[in-house]
C-alpha cells in the first residue's frame, strides 16, 4: 500500500511549480499593463492640462510673468515625460 501512495506522489513532483509558473506570468502581465496603462493615462491628462493652461495664457495675453513662466515649465515637463 505504501508503495502505491509514493508513486503517486512521485508523479506530481513539480505540479505546484508549473501551476505557479503559469498562474504567475497572467497576474504579473495584468500588474504591469495596468500600470503602463496608468502612466499613459497620466500623460494623456498632463498634455490636456498643459495645452488649457498654454490656450488661456495665449489668449489672455497676461502681464504676470509668474503665470508664463509656470505655463512653460508645464511644457518643458510635457517634453521631459513623453
């Protein structure tokens, strides 16, 4: 009866091993798009912002340099991330 039971055992060695190997590369696939997808989403809302903030100073014609100034460091940013 023993021996039975070992080589059943013996046949599922490195069962966990692979069923891990194959559980790991899906959930570690869905980690990492949802990250690259949450940067490119993240860029996307920058540019959005950047571009309103570049639009209302152009239109506007500001005397605050301030403003300018914070609107071109926005765009320096913009090309820094992309």
């Amino acid at each position: 009866m023993k021996r039975i039971a070992f080589k059943g055992r013996r046949r599922q060695a490195g069962v966990a091993a692979v069923e891990f190997s194959l559980v790991a590369i899906i959930f570690f696939t869905l980690v990492f798009a949802t990250l690259e997808l949450a940067r490119v989403e993240y860029l996307l809302n920058t540019l959005v912002e950047v571009t309103r903030r570049a639009a209302t100073a152009a239109i506007a014609k500001t005397k605050h340099e301030s403003y300018t100034h914070f609107v071109r460091f926005q765009l320096q940013l913009l090309k820094y991330l992309s």
